[in-house]
C-alpha cells in the first residue's frame, strides 16, 4: 500500500506550472480582447505591445486602466476498467462498454486580472510603466480531485486485500495557484518621424501556491468490515521568488497608410523558493534519496524551483487602406524550449498567428474584432490530470467610446476554443477538455 501511495503522490506533486500551463500571458489590455493583434498598434496599452510606438503619440501625460475577468474549466473524464464503481461512497458513470467514468472537475478564475500603463512623452522621448500579469493563470480548484489519485487509492486496495475486495473511498482535494507579475520601466525614442526604438527592463514577482490532501481513505471488505487507512498526506506550499529581463523593440512607420514593429523580450531565469507547512508524512517522503522521490522536493521548506519566463518574439503590421479602418496582423514566437524547466520536452517551440480589425463608425464609437490561433507540439507524457494544453483558436469583440477628446472607454470579449484530447493507455482512458474565456473594463486618460 505504501510504495502505491508513494506512486500517487509523485504524480500528485508533479504541477510546477499548474495554473499556467507554458502559457506567457498576452491579454493584456481590453483593446487585446476586442482585437489581439496589437503588436503594431499605436496606444498606451503599447507600453505591453509595441513601447517603441508609444513614443508616436502626442506631448503629454497617457494613463490606462484595464480590469479583466478570465473564467477557465479544466476538466478530464477518466476510466480505469470498472474500478471507480467500487467506490461505495461515491460509485462513477456506467459506460456502453461496462467501465465506470468519473468527470473530474477544475475551475479556474482571475476575479479582478488589472493592468495599469503610464507614458509621459516630450519632444520624441517617451518614457513609460507597466504593471500586469505576465504569467500564471490564477487559482484552480479540483474539488474532488484528480482521477490518477483515485486510481491508484483504488487500485492499492485490489492488491492489498484480493479477492477480498469489496470497494474503497477517499477525500481527494487539489488546489493550485499561480500568478507572476510583472513590473516594466521602458525609454524610446522617436529617431525620425518615421523610426523609433525603445528599451526596457521588466522585473517579475512569481507566486505560487500549492495545497492538496489524500485522507479519509477506506477500503471495504467482502463481507462489509470497513478499514481505515492512517497518515493523511497533506501538502501546503507556497513559492516565491523575482527575476529581471530587458526587452527591446522598434516601430516604422513609412507611410500613413501602413506601419511596422519587433519586440523581443528575453528569457527571464526565474528561480523560486519554496515556504512550506506540509504535514511530516509529506516531509518524510519528499526527504528521502530515492530517484523516485525527487519531485518532491522543490516543496520542502526552503527547497528552490527552476521557474524561467521564455524568450518572446513578437511582430506586427497596421494597414490603414481608408480612412478609419485599421486591420492589423501579428505573430508571436515564445521560445519554451530554451526554458530550464521544460528544455526539451516540448515537440517544438510555441507560436501563435493574430489578426484584427478596427473601423470608427463614428468620431466617437469604434468598433473591433479579431482572431488569434495557437500552435503546441508536445509528447502525450506531457498531459497529465493536473496540467495539459491545447492548441486552440480564439475570438475577440468589442468597442471603445470616446467621452471626450482625452477620456476613452473600452469593453471586450475574448472566447477560447479548445480541441478535446484522448490519451489510452492498457488501464485507462482519460479525456481532457478545457473552456477559456475573458471579459473586461478599461479606462484611458490623456492630458
């Protein structure tokens, strides 16, 4: 029962990136969820986007204020032959095919995602603040937890009682939270009316969070004689821990008609320290100097985790074919693979095509929408019942208002699709699904 247990948790433990997925975050602003392609748009939220840009707005102080809500599901059905229906507390779904599924529920959200932008701009310089969430994707709860737990839970009752067997129960909970955030200084310059460059530095803060249990556990013999099953293996973590990163981008405009932008942000090595409370079960496993153990010690008390923000590559093009019409396009590189905790794991880099349009149906109303669609390539070992990633394409929508010639308000909406995944193996059949989506608020001020 021990080394079962043991299995589980290695598996249990096993969410470095659990909220975030390799996800660098890209929802920026709410201009982003009404139109993403924003790489070579010329506004404030290009403090995020295109800094060298920025430098072309007019004399003066620009502030934004963007405050979003990303709601996200991550769920997997799960079944291991008819092994969930011997949960006698709580039997799964019978199955056509005589096995027993049991939906395993995640639920992510963000209640209040801000993002704030300043520029202050004079004579061709502009010197900017940024403060957003660059990584991580909140907190997720698995309220019943994970299905590979309960498998194993179940599965360790088969072999310790045989034939004897008569069905098992267990409290399983897992919860995870991540958030990195991110503070940029940035300086461009307008070098003539049609190039500019910037420069910046971009300090990250990560936060993770890590708590789960696997207790109460029971198994029930034939003849109905319940046995309990000691030591509750609790894990509290949490982990922190800043790195530092500079990027660097230009903008071209040649023309009124069309304008051009880089940014490259560079890998940031990001190493976190972990703060734990787990109970000394917990301990007393992740201490041990068995290979087996290792993923259990980045969560003991005072342990480090390898963390690093990727590289990113981002390009832009604006057209303005007639007056009051922009359609922008986009691309988006992040180099994973360069990143000390994935290295090559993954099939392939990252990258991810956007497009948008903009017209202003009036001086005062604009309207938006756009298209964004991700690529990943990566072994099926990478899905597990705690972290998995899709390929998926995205819709945005929205408006901005025009209150007054310096006061600005937007609205938007930004929907995710994802393409189911299937994984089988001898003893399971587990089918992971994802929903993402986003709204949100924004405010913006010239003076």
């Amino acid at each position: 029962m021990k080394k079962t247990l043991i299995s589980a948790l290695i598996l249990f433990v096993s969410i470095s990136s659990f909220a975030g997925d390799y996800l660098t975050n890209t929802n920026q602003s709410i201009k982003f969820l009404r139109n993403p392609a924003r790489q070579a748009a010329i506004g404030i939220d290009g403090v995020y986007y295109n800094p060298a840009g920025v430098s072309f707005l007019k004399d003066g102080f620009h502030v934004q204020f963007n405050w979003q809500v990303p709601i996200q599901t991550r769920n997997s059905k799960s079944a291991y032959g008819q092994l969930f229906g011997a949960n006698y507390k709580n039997p799964g779904t019978q199955e056509a095919d005589g096995s027993f599924s049991r939906l395993f529920k995640g639920k992510a959200a963000v209640p209040i995602q801000p993002s704030l932008y300043m520029a202050y701009n004079v004579q061709g310089w502009s010197f900017q603040l940024g403060f957003n969430v660059v990584g991580g994707g909140g907190k997720c709860k698995f309220n019943s937890g994970i299905g590979v737990l309960e498998a194993l839970v179940g599965q360790n009752g088969i072999s310790t009682l045989g034939a004897n067997f008569g069905g098992y129960s267990l409290t399983n909970y897992v919860e995870g939270k991540s958030l990195y955030y991110g503070l940029t200084l940035t300086a461009a310059k307008a070098v003539t009316d049609e190039l500019s460059v910037s420069f910046g530095l971009r300090a990250i803060f990560g936060s993770n969070k890590y708590t789960g249990t696997i207790k109460d556990i029971t198994y029930r013999t034939t003849d109905g004689t319940i046995i309990d099953v000691p030591n509750n293996i609790v894990l509290d973590c949490k982990q922190t821990g800043t790195s530092l990163a500079p990027i660097v981008g230009i903008d071209w405009r040649p023309s009124d008609i069309v304008n051009f932008s880089a940014r490259y942000e560079f890998l940031s090595h990001l190493t976190l320290k972990s703060k734990s409370n787990n109970s000394e079960t917990f301990n007393n496993l992740a201490s041990s100097d068995s290979p087996q153990f290792a993923p259990f010690k980045q969560f003991l008390d005072g342990a480090k985790h390898k963390a690093d923000m990727p590289g990113m590559l981002a390009l832009g093009t604006e057209i303005q074919p007639i007056a009051g019409l922009r359609i922008d396009m986009g691309y988006n590189h992040y180099f994973d693979r360069a990143t000390r905790q994935w290295g090559k794991s993954l099939l392939q880099d990252t990258n991810e095509m956007v497009f948008g349009t903009e017209y202003d149906v009036t001086d005062k109303l604009t309207l938006s929408a756009g298209f964004q669609k991700t690529f990943y390539r990566q072994e099926k070992e990478n899905f597990s019942d705690l972290s998995f990633i899709m390929s998926a394409w995205s819709t945005a929508f929205g408006l901005e208002y025009s209150v007054t010639s310096n006061l600005k308000l937007n609205a938007g909406y930004f929907h995710t699709f994802y393409r189911n995944h299937t994984n089988t193996t001898s003893v399971s059949t587990t089918t992971y699904s994802r929903t993402s989506r986003a709204f949100g608020i924004g405010v913006e001020y010239s003076f």
